[in-house]
C-alpha cells in the first residue's frame, strides 16, 4: 500500500527545514494533515517557503541559449522559454483537462529537441524567485511570463472523508504568488498554463 503523504512528509521533502517539523505541536500537525488531505492545499508550504527561499533557482543559475530555451545550471534542466497560450491547452473546449497540458509538452518541438514534458512540481517550484511578485518569475529569461497557474504532472493526492484516495487534482504553481495549490484535472474558467522542461529524471 502506498504511503500517505503527510505536512511533515512535504515540508521535509521540499523545504528540509526539518526544525520546524521537530518542534511543531502534534496537534498542530495533525489538524494541518486532515485540512490538506480534503483540500488539497499547500498554503503552509507557501508560507513557509517565501520565508526560507534558499536553494531555488537565481538569475546566475539561468542563461538564455537563445533558441526558445533556458537553461538552469542550477538543476540541469532546459526550459521552454515562452508557454503555452489557453487556447494551446483549452482548444475552444469551454473545459479542459489537465491531461492537454500534458500533451501539448509531448507534442512541443522547440530547438531541434522532442523529448518535452511537463515537468513535475519539484522541478517546475524550483524557478520561482520570491524576491518578485506578480510574477514571481525572472522575466529577463522569461519575458512572456504571467502571473498565471501552471499546471505539473504530479497528480495531488487527498483522501475523502471516508479515507479513500481522490486522484482529481494535480499540483500547480501560482507564479503570481509563488504558492503551490492543487488544481482539478478537469477544469472551466481560467485555464492554467503549461511550461515544458526537458532533462532531469
């Protein structure tokens, strides 16, 4: 049986500020465990994150290869240096489903590469910059960029009030605010974007 993912799991894994997880009341913890296991939220992480933003991407780490691309020295990822529009990923349909995004990045050819994805919420989290805001992103490398959701392929698991696994949300990041939420695989309104990455993994 797969492992649930806890508060503490997450802060630990994407923060490793582990200090703060020794410290925290189990009570605390716990309540924070049942609120993101129903909704899917990560304001914690966000809070927490725009407090201790060390170890993500800088402007140093990025280079414009001039091609369409960036490359971050940091992660050794190449990034898509535009995104794709809503009608990239919506196509007209008045709602869209999370699994266009992934196929629009399949389906990219950009500098002489194929091999695009979506990257997955660790990869696509390391290029916000919270020294900026609306976007949080370092628009010398990405001059496009909005302050919009971008989707990741890392589905967010959270558990019903009955304790069963939901599997309708995947992890998205804010680049208005830097925050990292879920967001429903199928959605109507204001379509999330996506930002392709090529390496890694």
């Amino acid at each position: 049986m797969e492992k649930k993912i806890t508060p503490s799991d997450m802060l630990k894994e994407s923060m490793s500020i582990t200090v703060i997880i020794n410290q925290a009341d189990d009570g605390w913890l716990n309540s924070i465990n049942a609120f993101m296991k129903k909704t899917c939220k990560s304001l914690l992480i966000g809070i927490l994150v725009s407090l201790f933003s060390s170890g993500f991407t800088t402007a140093s780490d990025l280079e414009d290869n001039g091609d369409g691309t960036v490359t971050d020295f940091e992660t050794g990822l190449i990034w898509q240096q535009g995104e794709s529009s809503e009608s990239d990923i919506a196509g007209g349909a008045s709602t869209v489903e999370w699994e266009n995004a992934i196929l629009y990045c399949e389906d990219l050819e950009l500098a002489g590469y194929t091999d695009w994805r979506l990257p997955n919420h660790k990869e696509l989290r390391s290029l916000v910059d919270y020294e900026r805001y609306n976007p949080t992103l370092d628009t010398t490398f990405f001059p496009t960029a909005g302050a919009y959701n971008y989707w990741t392929s890392t589905t967010c698991k959270t558990y019903d009030n009955d304790g069963y696994e939901v599997t309708a949300n995947a992890w998205a990041v804010n680049f208005q605010t830097g925050q990292v939420d879920g967001s429903y695989k199928s959605i109507s309104g204001v379509i999330p974007r996506a930002r392709c990455v090529r390496g890694g993994l």
